[in-house]
DNA sequence: CAAAGTAGGACTGATTTGATCGTATTTTAT
DNA sequence: ATAAAATACGATCAAATCAGTCCTACTTTG
C-alpha cells in the first residue's frame, strides 16, 4: 500500500502548527484545530518528544513546543520517531533478524532493494517541515 | 509502514527471473526458483500480464515471458500493476473520493503531500528492471 | 483426450493500524 | 492545600489490509 500512517500525518499537521504558532501549544489546542483525534495525538507528540523534536510541558499551563528549527527537521527524522519502521523490505529493517525473512537465502532482490532504500531516504531526507508552513 | 508489498517483492523477482532467462518460464518454475508461494506468484504474474508488461501463453508449453524491454520497465508501473494504491496519503489516490478523507476539508498538509507524492514517484521511476540483472 | 498450463473467484488467518479507555503524574492558580 | 488542567503511558478493541490457500474453469499441445 506505500501510504504514511495517520500517526506520521497527524505528527506533520501538528509539527506544521506548532512552526506556525511559534509558542507553546497543547494537544487538546491541536486535535481541535485539525480535527484530529485527541489520544491519538497525545502519544504522538509523546513520540515526538522523544526524538528531541519538540519539549513539553507539564501541568496547567503546559503543552508543546518546537526545541528544532523547522528547516532542520526532515520526513524522515519525524518517520523514525512515529513509524518505527520504514523499511521497503523486511531485510533491510534495522533490528531485522535476517531469518525472520524466509526467502532471504533465496532472495535475488536485496542489492536492488537496498539501492531503492537509500533512494528512498534521500526523498525523506530533503523535505522539511519548513516546507509544510 | 511504508514497506513493499509481497506481491510487488515477488514480481520484481520474477520479471529479473525472466529477464535472465530471456525465455519463457512457467510459474512453478519460478516459483521453485525463487521460494515463492506458487498459487500468489501465479496472480502476480496475471497482474503483470494485464498490465502489458509479459505476455503469457497457455496450454502445454504455455508460461510467462517479457514483452517489453527490462530497461523501460520501471519499479512505478510494476508497483501500479501489483499494488493498487501507492499514494503516500488517501487523498491523493487516483480515484479517491475526496469524502473519504475525513480529514480532507481541514487537512493543512495536502500541497507538500503531493509534492512528496510527486517525489517518490520520481524515485520508483528511474529505477528499472534492468537494475535487476 | 489427457496432461500441463494459465485464469480467476472465494475464503481464512495473521498482522498492522487506528482509535479508545483508564489511571498516574506534574504543575499552576486559587 | 487542593482542585483543575495538562502530559505520560500501558492496555485493549475494532477495522482494514495482506499473505496465503483452495477450488474450479478454461486453453493448448502432444
């Protein structure tokens, strides 16, 4: 299906407000202004932060802010942090154990397949959330 | 998760069998070839044949082999052939209704979608099956 | 006319993803 | 102090997708 998942959609529309806004924002001020599901949100901006792309804020008062400028932060770094693999094949995968993927004796694509990965990567890499304001 | 179909693994690994073999070739010989289960490697291979990039005979001494050449056949019209949709979000899909997105009216992120869409198709048409060999 | 193929619909199980719920923790304001 | 507003995060449920399999038909060569 090749299709970002709703968490790295939600994790750009909500990167793109805070760029916007320029300040402290919350979930809840987010999800309503995006439509976007509140829980759903709230674990992503959590990913968010741990990958040091924004800081929170805890209590009254608190909420989300970038700690990145947005020219600085690419699809790629904000997909590592909210869809833990995006990898076009099993093989490649970070962590992959090799024998999880069955064919991988067999396999006559993975030279090919790594190319296209690193291709990939480089799509991801060049577009930024700069580009999103 | 962003990762390849099986369906479009497994094409790709039969069109560079057929690629080097030059010839025709059954789909139980590629599957054996290739570790693949025969009965999905045999609607890969209609789907590719739809798509008008081998030809097929049946019968006896029936098979599979190319009808184009391996370097005008790029990853993009395989993945078209084998993966329905290969939009990087639900409302780019060719023939999306634009409803179906509940976010669509509210969605801030639909021009850089498309300019990452554009991209990606970039990537998956330069590479060719003649990368395969 | 039998065997070896392709053609293709229907079904099942596994995996992944989206969404929701519940509870704990932190912090500000009163 | 304490109530309210917010993040933190684990657990769970439902829906969608995909891989794999089964079954039956049609086609062609020998």
């Amino acid at each position: 299906m090749l299709r970002l998942s709703k968490r790295v959609e939600y994790g750009l529309m909500a990167l793109q407000y805070l760029a916007k806004s320029g300040n402290v924002a919350t979930a809840r001020e987010i999800s309503d202004a995006g439509h976007i599901p509140y829980e759903l949100l709230a674990k992503v901006m959590q990913s968010l932060k741990h990958e040091g792309i924004i800081d929170s804020y805890q209590g009254v008062r608190g909420g989300y802010a970038m700690l990145v400028a947005p020219a600085q932060i690419n699809l790629a770094r904000v997909m590592k942090a909210l869809d833990e693999d995006a990898t076009v094949t099993e093989c490649i995968s970070p962590g992959s154990v090799h024998e999880q993927c069955t064919l991988y004796a067999n396999c006559t694509i993975k030279e090919p397949m790594q190319k296209l990965q690193t291709r990939m990567e480089e799509s991801f890499g060049k577009m930024t959330i700069a580009e999103l304001l």
